[in-house]
C-alpha cells in the first residue's frame, strides 16, 4: 500500500469514527471532573492487569521477542474487571460510583504504561545484552567483545535505571499534544480502534456486545490455560513435552520445523496480519530449510572446521549477522520514509493554514472534544521541570551506574531525546508504527563508535536503552492520549495515570524478568527462553566498535544482499500498485525466524489459518470475536507460566518426559 492511500484509508477511518462518535452518542453528558475519573479501583484493576501483561510480554520478549499490540485487549479487560467489581457491589447492596467511559480508559492507559516498560525496557534486547552469558555466547575470543566488558543483571540497579529513563519519556512531549492531536489531526489508529472499543462498550448497544466479548474471552483464557497445565506433566527434561512433538517428521523437527502447540502464538497469529505471518514463514523456509543447512556443508571452507557451529565465527555468525542486515536494512527505510512524511505532511499543514487564514470547519462535535482536551491544562512548566530534574538526575546516576558511559553521552542523548520522540510520535500517528528500536539502533551504533574499543560495547548499549526507552514512551503517550480525545478523558488525569503505570511498570517487570531469569535459562539459544535479540543487539555494539573484521567469510557479502533486498522489497511494496504490494514480504518479519526457528512462525501462520476460515464461515461474527478469543488464549497460555515459574524454583519438576526418536 503506498502511502497516498495508507493516507486516504486514515481520512475515511477517521470519518468514519467520528459518525460514530458524534452528539447522539450522549457522549458528553454527565462528564466526571479529572479527579474524579482517577479511582482507587480503577488503579487497583490497572495494577493486576498490568502484571498479567507483564508476564505474557516477557515470555513473548524472552522467547521470540514479537509482540502483537495488546492495547484493545487491556481496553476489554479493564472493562471486565470494572463491571465486575460494580455488579458484585451491587449485589452485596453497596452503592457504587458509576463506572465511565473516562475511568476504562484511564485504567486501560495504567495498565498499558505498566507492561509498557517490558516492551521498552530491553529485558530481551540491549539489557540482557550486557550480562555475562550474552558476553559469552557472542565469544569471547571474538574482536571487539573485550573481557569485562559486560554487567550482570541485579534487580536494584535495573529498577533505577528504568525510573531515569522512562520518566523523561513522559514529560518529553507534552507541551506538543496539542498539535500531535488538534492541529495535525493525526489518527493514531491503535489509540483509536481503543477508544471506539470503550465507547462501544458503555452505551446499550454496546453492553451486549460486550457481554459477548467477555464470555469469548473467558472460555478460551481457561481452555488455554487448563491446556498449559497439561502440557506442563510430559515437560520433565531436555527438549520434552508436547513443545517438541515432531509434527512433520524427526527431519523436519532437527531443523526447528514443528508444531509446538503453544496458544500464545496461535492467539498472536490471529492477532497479526496475514502478511506479517507469511512473511515469518518465508523468512524460516529461507533461513533454516534452505541457508543454514547449505551454510553447514561449507565448513571447512567457509569457517574453520575445529569451530563449533555455536561461535561467532562460523556458522552462528551467519546466523546472527545476516538477520541484524535485514532489520536495520528495513529500519532504515522505515526511518526516512516516516521523517519524509513527517517534513511533507508539516509543509502541507502550513499551506492549508495559509490558504484556510485561521478559519476552521470542524463540527460542532469535534470542536466539543477539543474544548475538553485542552480544558485541565497541563502547565509547560511542569513539564519543562519534569524533563530537566529527571535528566540532571540521569547525567549524574547513568555514569555511576555504568562506569563505561561518560556524563556527555547522557547529555547529548537527552537533548536530541525530545526531537526523536516528536518524529517517532508523528510516524506513529500516521503509520501506527513505534521505531523506537530503529532509533535506539542509531543511538548504539553512534555511542559504541564515539567510545572507542574499551567501552564502546557497554557505552552503545546503555545509549540505545536511552533513547529507546524516552521515545518509545513518548510515542504511547499520544497514542494514549488519542484515546483520551475521542472518549472525553481528561489529559491531566491520563498523565497521571500514565505517570503511575510508569511507576509500577519500573518495579514489575524487573521482578517478573527476574522470575523468569531464575526459574529458567533465559539466554540459552537450544532453550525455550532464547532471548534472541539479546545476542543480536550485543554484536550490532561489536560492529559499531570494530567495524566489519567481525564478520566470518563472505558473511559481509550476505549481509549487504540482505541488507538491499530489505531495502527493495520496502519500495516495491510502497511503490508498486497495491495488488502486487499487499503480497511483498516484510523484512522486519523475515529476520525474526532467521535465529530462532521455524517452529513459531508455524504456530503464527496455524492463527491466521483459522482467523481466514472462521471469516469464510461467517465473517461478521469473526471479525467481532476475533480480538477477544486471541486475547484469551495469549492470556490463558501466557498467565500459566508465573505458576509454572514459581514451581521451577520450587524445584518442583514436571513427572514425565515425553520425547521421540527415531525407529
């Protein structure tokens, strides 16, 4: 889809949803003050939908690292969990305050910053890159991983650094939320597809849809969990249990082609796009059916044939090297093109404010929601203190923390922070796609070269965990904020809410990636917690350090193929007409297989599978249901692994070992 239409798609979405949004939606009646929309139970829900989150994100991050979004899903939860908590009051004959559309979507905003931290915190990416084992597994008698140049992860360091980083994040671009949502109308659409949901929700009409939506979620959260709970009896042991089952054969199971029968993918598969998971198929039929096994019959040739294929300098080299071409190959592009839109799409705003001379045609509606928007400001000088109290804090702790980062590399981050979190907010309203970690790419990159051979490797990972963490949250932030507009939510009360979502996020998901960390072996490329881009993002520092003598034979020459075909297959799909553009792969997508297997892409592509019969049988019901049965079964899948963490270190052990070989 070129963007001319991805432009023109927005434009009639947004109409769209303000037909559905207009006056007879008795939307603004009985609007409750800022203070009021903030509730001790909606900070409760928030908090326990938050951890839920937290621990499906970090299983997601510590296995694959792809995150379906997850916001819709968090709207539909704190709507349960509020109903509920009302009816049972009722019941009991307690009066209750009346549950708003203004206090779901203040929940849904904590409950999003709270396992947003997972998602921007780099748990699975550039933290889990500086502890010993990742130093290790990128060898450490490989050029530029210097001895010592590691940290080992401990809960009290991790838990200050996250309160530093993600907190500018908040302040960074608040005094533009006027212009990101008012002025450039931009739409946001993962904070809209929110908003129509929690309308949706509380009017009549909606209340039985939402009923439905609830018994959907409910059925497949418990089937899915109760199908946890069995797996876990035949998991007792190395490459065990029904994760391992060789679906097409033990051929096809050695080089990762199976069906793991996990419902967290199957429900992500529903959730993303067709193209998304054909892509990840694609990109596991090329990798590990056809290069890696050609790859292995050149050793000898290739790379020395006493390196075991584990090393960075034979055959996981390729492995590694290869997929980090693809991403930054296609986060380039993505990155031009968005800061392309960005200067066009501003160009054209000034021309029509010349043209229009001040004059609006909005509707009386539209401008309504505007007037509450801007009603409870938000002073610039507390957002201005915020950011500078924050980053003083950051220049004087960052530095104290890692030895390696000088007090001017925090500096320079900082003050480039807020225009890279404006152009990776404005890319998101218009694409809905965050870039975070293109951003913190550049930023490692820039930061490892700047700190020379010594403390390059940790310098470039701490600078990447900088900018990813303040302009990730800045662009959430919007889109939150997207939501605030179109329900009548107040700002003041969505920043503070998402000020304590931050806050609970920063000591949550430590504890629960420390969970995981102790009850398995999280970093283990043969384990089910591969955290395969901790490894990746690890030797893109190396690279920016030593530049490309890291690289194994001919390995350079593979990468900058991978690194165009990225690059082409981005503009043939932009440029070309949309029936042929629809069907180009996305690098993005291809790489993610490339180091950790087929087996999920399978899972993924069974989800999408199912969403495509369940459209042909009825497609109306499936395109209403289909969030909510995916939502249950990541949910139900993902929720089992706390009590399955807890009982690892317990040093509880599942009973029997179900395993297969050959006759």
């Amino acid at each position: 889809m070129n963007m001319g239409e991805v432009k023109e798609s927005f434009e009639i979405e947004k109409v769209d949803i303000e037909d559905r949004l207009g006056p007879e939606d008795d939307l603004c009646k009985g609007i409750p003050t800022w203070s009021k929309q903030i509730t001790v139970r909606g900070l409760c829900a928030g908090f326990l939908i938050g951890v839920m989150y937290t621990v499906i994100v970090m299983k997601l991050k510590l296995t694959t690292g792809l995150i379906p979004s997850l916001n819709v899903s968090a709207a539909l939860l704190a709507f349960f969990f509020l109903r509920a908590w009302t009816k049972i009051l009722n019941k009991a004959g307690i009066l209750s305050t009346p549950f708003t559309r203004q206090e779901n979507t203040v929940v849904q905003t904590c409950a999003v910053a709270c396992y947003g931290i997972t998602m921007g915190g780099g748990f699975g990416s550039y933290m889990l890159a500086l502890n010993k084992k990742t130093y290790e597994l990128a060898g450490v008698d490989t050029k530029g991983n210097d001895p010592g140049s590691y940290k080992e992860l401990r809960l009290g360091w991790m838990i200050g650094f996250l309160f530093l980083t993600c907190f500018v994040g908040i302040f960074a671009l608040i005094p533009l939320r006027r212009i990101m949502i008012i002025d450039y109308k931009l739409p946001y659409p993962s904070g809209t597809a929110t908003a129509v949901l929690i309308n949706g929700f509380h009017t009549p009409q909606g209340n039985k849809k939402a009923k439905k939506l609830v018994r959907g979620f409910s059925k497949f959260f418990s089937i899915s969990f109760l199908w946890a709970f069995f797996q876990w009896f035949y998991s007792g042991g190395i490459q065990c249990g029904f994760s391992q089952f060789p679906t097409f054969g033990l051929k096809a199971w050695k080089q990762t082609f199976y069906f793991d029968f996990s419902m967290t993918y199957i429900g992500a598969g529903m959730i993303c796009s067709y193209l998304v998971n054909l892509s990840l198929l694609l990109g596991a039929v090329l990798s590990w059916g056809i290069m890696w096994p050609l790859i292995h019959d050149l050793k000898g040739d290739w790379y020395p044939e006493r390196l075991p294929d584990s090393s960075m300098r034979s055959l996981e080299g390729y492995k590694v090297f290869i997929p980090i071409a693809l991403i930054l190959g296609d986060g380039l592009y993505n990155f031009l093109k968005i800061f392309a839109i960005a200067i066009r799409n501003a160009h054209l705003r000034i021309q029509e404010k010349d043209l229009q001379t001040g004059h609006r045609n909005d509707g009386l509606d539209v401008l309504h929601r505007n007037d509450i928007f801007m009603k409870d400001k938000i002073p610039l000088w507390i957002a201005c203190s915020g950011y500078v109290f924050f980053s003083i804090i950051s220049v004087i702790a960052i530095p104290l923390i890692f030895p390696e980062v000088r007090w001017y590399y925090v500096v320079v981050a900082y003050l480039l922070a807020p225009a890279l979190g404006f152009c990776n907010a404005y890319g998101a309203g218009l694409t809905d796609m965050n870039l975070s970690h293109n951003y913190g790419k550049v930023a490692l990159f820039v930061l490892a070269a700047w700190a020379g051979k010594d403390s390059g490797v940790v310098a470039g990972l701490v600078g990447c965990g900088l900018i990813k963490s303040i302009v990730s949250i800045s662009a959430d932030l919007m889109q939150d904020f997207k939501s605030g507009h179109l329900t009548l939510t107040s700002p003041r009360s969505m920043v503070l809410s998402q000020i304590v979502g931050t806050a609970m996020g920063c000591v949550v998901a430590p504890l629960v990636f420390f969970l995981f960390y102790t009850a398995f072996d999280v970093g283990n490329p043969k384990g089910e917690f591969k955290a395969p881009y901790a490894l990746i993002y690890r030797n893109m520092a190396i690279l920016g350090v030593e530049g490309f003598s890291a690289l194994p034979h001919h390995c350079l020459q593979l990468c900058g193929g991978f690194f165009v075909f990225a690059i082409g297959a981005n503009l043939v799909r932009d440029l070309s007409p949309r029936k042929i553009g629809k069907w180009v792969p996305l690098p993005m997508a291809m790489a993610v297989p490339f180091l950790v297997g087929a087996y999920f892409a399978i899972d993924m592509c069974l989800g999408s599978l199912i969403v495509y019969l369940w459209h042909k049988l009825n497609k109306e019901r499936a395109t209403f249901m289909v969030p909510a049965v995916a939502s249950g079964l990541i949910c139900g899948d993902g929720l089992w692994t706390l009590p399955s963490a807890i009982l690892a270190l317990a040093k509880v052990n599942p009973p029997i070992c179900m395993k297969f070989f050959t006759s």
